[in-house]
C-alpha cells in the first residue's frame, strides 16, 4: 500500500554536489522536507529521495547552501500522468472493448447440442431456429419452459430437453424418446405365411396345422402353417401357429458404374480463400463465390474469437482451403471386386440365413460396367399374420 501511495504522488531521485551538502539535510529538517534512502557516494556527494512536491523545496535549500541539484530518476507522479493523458485513446478503446465484450456476452453466439443419437443436429438447431434460440439470441428474454415445451412440440422424438446458458454460450441437453416395443399377445390366433417365394427344404412345426411341405414351391403370401386346427371330438378351434420353414430362395442383384472412372492419386495444387462472419453476416474476401467446385475439394476450416467452452463472440474468422486432386484411371478389374464385394455384402445382411451358392457376371454396355450377382440361399421365410377375432 505505501508503495502504490509513493507511485501516486511521485518521487524524484536527487543527488547534491557541493561543499557542505550537510547544509542542505539541515534545511530539509528545519523546511519539514521528507526524505529517505539517504546516500553518501563521497564526502562532496549525497543522494536522497523525496517527494515530487518537495522537489522546489530541496532546489531552493540547495541553492542556499551553494550546492547543486542534479535529478537522477523520477518515478510516478505526473509523469505517469503524462503518460495516461497521451494514452488516453489507448484507455477509451479498451474501456469501449470491454464494454462491447459485456454487451455481447448477452447473446448466444455459440451452440452447443449435447445427446443427439438417431435426431441429426442439424435438425435440432433448425427447431431451435423455429423455437427462438439461435445465433444472436438474446438470452436474457429467454424461457427455458417455453423453449422446452415448444421443442418437445416439434421434434416428438424427444422425451426431454433443456438449454443451459453460460455468457455467450449456450448447452443444449437432449434425451431420444425409447421406441415402444412391439407387444405380442401370445393367446392371440395366428396363421404363418410365406414371406418370401422359394422351395421349402425344411418345415418344423411347433403349433398349428402345416399346409407345406418339404419339396413344394411357394409363393409370397401363401399360408405355410394354419391356426385353425381340426379336432375329432370338438369343433375346429384357432392357435397361434409357431414354426420355423427353411426355403431355398434366389436372387439377382445389379450395380452399374461409369466404365471409365477417376482415382484421386494425391493432392496437387492448393490454395486459400478467407471469409469472415460478424454475427448472421458472412463477408467473403474473395470474387468467385458463385462458381461450382466440380473439380476441387474444399476444407472449411473455422476460428471463433473467445474460449473454448467458455465464451465465444460473434466474429469468426472463416478459411477455406481448396485442392485440385490429382487423378489417374481406375483399374477396371479392382472397380469390379470391389463391386462385386458390395453386393455380396449387402445380400449377406438383407436375408435371415446363408448364402448356399453364389456367381457374378461382368458386362460393359458403352460406358457402363455392369455387374451382376446370382445366388442362392436357404433362409426362414415364416411370417406371422395374426387371424381377426371370430
């Protein structure tokens, strides 16, 4: 405290030459001069400090004595005073500054959308957009009950949200609704149907009456097992028929490609071109923001002033980076096994069962490659179709 006293009123370092320079400490003594850090470099020669205000003071008792006063360094006082008023713009730029960044800490200038699983986010901040909360929001007006509720109205997949505001910053906290589980009522009657056509291999019944056969042809829809079982003693009666019928069934699955393609080899030539965006206001520092990027790659690369998870201000710095590849020519015979494995794959996952047998075919019709495969597979094609009530 009694350093930042002494910054405040200033202090001169003083050094006094002459005959008798005790005279001049003695003239401080009977003038109520203050002085500290009383120095004797030699006997003609003393250093003191003083106060700024006392500086006239000690020039005048130094002269009474004959001796001379020379300023060895000032600290504080007017010359810091000096300094602030030749900084003054300097300080009104900073208070301005800081009173923008106040201001600004009052709208959202950053979303952040927590919990999104099957929902995109992209779909979430449209319905934020919708309910009131997006880029320039201003928070203070906000209902976080009406934003809830108003949310849970347009997207029904939501069992519950929340937005949570800190500065410019706001957390969007979501929860997906669990889809309701299809409930089966085992004492309801049902027929099984053939859900795909094919030759039966195999029929395992384990409740009601089988209609086909081992051997036998099918078509989609046909009842395979009836729940309407014959008895001898009493009237027909209806079961929920359960079974398990492996078929043989066949597939042919086509994909088509340009027969001539292009492999990005590497990258070649790159530029960059910068943009920057003040609030909703994007200012583009480039002239051809209106031509197609067919034949180039472009990176958007993104830089918001302010903290990461703490606070962000509505200037961003945008930096788009584009790449002219390098290409060269497929191989045709690489294009066709990847194909070719595609299709093997994507059947592999359509089905409920194996793959018994399979071939592929290859064909160029003018720029086209085709491909094309055959197979066939022993899968369950038993499908539950319950019976309306009598």
């Amino acid at each position: 405290m009694a350093k930042l006293l002494e910054r405040i009123k200033g202090t001169v370092r003083a050094e006094i030459c002459g005959i008798f320079p005790e005279a001049v400490l003695n003239a401080c003594a009977l003038g109520a001069i203050v002085f500290w850090d009383l120095e004797s470099v030699d006997a003609y020669t003393l250093r003191l400090t003083v106060y700024e205000k006392e500086l006239e003071k000690l020039r005048t008792a130094a002269a009474g004595a004959m001796c001379e006063l020379k300023i060895l360094d000032r600290r504080g006082g007017s010359r810091d005073r000096r300094l602030l008023r030749r900084r003054k713009w300097l300080l009104l730029s900073g208070a301005l500054a800081a009173a923008l960044l106040a201001l600004s800490s009052l709208f959202i200038w950053e979303i952040d959308v927590r919990g999104c699983d099957k929902l995109s986010q992209g779909r979430v901040l449209r319905a934020l957009e919708d309910c009131g909360v997006g880029l320039g929001t201003w928070w203070p007006g906000l209902s976080a009950d009406l934003v809830r509720s108003r949310m849970l109205t347009e997207l029904p997949e939501l069992a519950w949200m929340t937005v949570n505001v800190s500065g410019s910053r706001a957390v969007v906290l979501l929860s997906e609704r669990l889809e309701k589980p299809e409930i089966i009522q085992e004492d309801r009657p049902a027929d099984i149907l053939a859900g795909k056509t094919g030759i039966i291999n195999r029929v395992s019944v384990l409740s009601g009456k089988p209609l086909a056969a081992k051997g036998q042809a099918v078509v989609r829809g046909e009842t395979l097992v009836s729940g309407t079982v014959d008895s001898l003693t009493r009237p027909a009666r209806q079961v929920r028929a359960q079974a398990e019928v492996l078929a043989d069934t066949w597939y042919e699955l086509t994909a088509v490609s340009p027969a001539k393609e292009e492999l990005k080899t590497g990258e070649g030539r790159v530029s960059d071109r910068f943009a920057l965006r003040l609030g909703k206001k994007r200012i583009n520092f480039y002239l051809e923001s209106g031509k197609r990027l067919d034949e180039r790659d472009k990176i958007v690369y993104e830089y918001t002033l302010g903290i990461k998870g703490l606070f962000a201000l509505p200037v961003t710095l945008i930096r788009e980076e584009q790449v002219w590849p390098e290409t060269a020519p497929a191989a045709d015979s690489g294009r066709a096994e990847e194909m070719q494995r595609r299709l093997y794959a994507s059947l592999r996952e359509s089905i409920d069962g194996e793959i018994v047998s399979s071939g592929f075919s290859v064909s160029r019709s003018g720029e086209l490659l085709q491909v094309t495969l055959r197979a066939r597979c022993r899968e369950n094609i038993a499908v539950c179709r319950e019976l309306a009530a009598p």
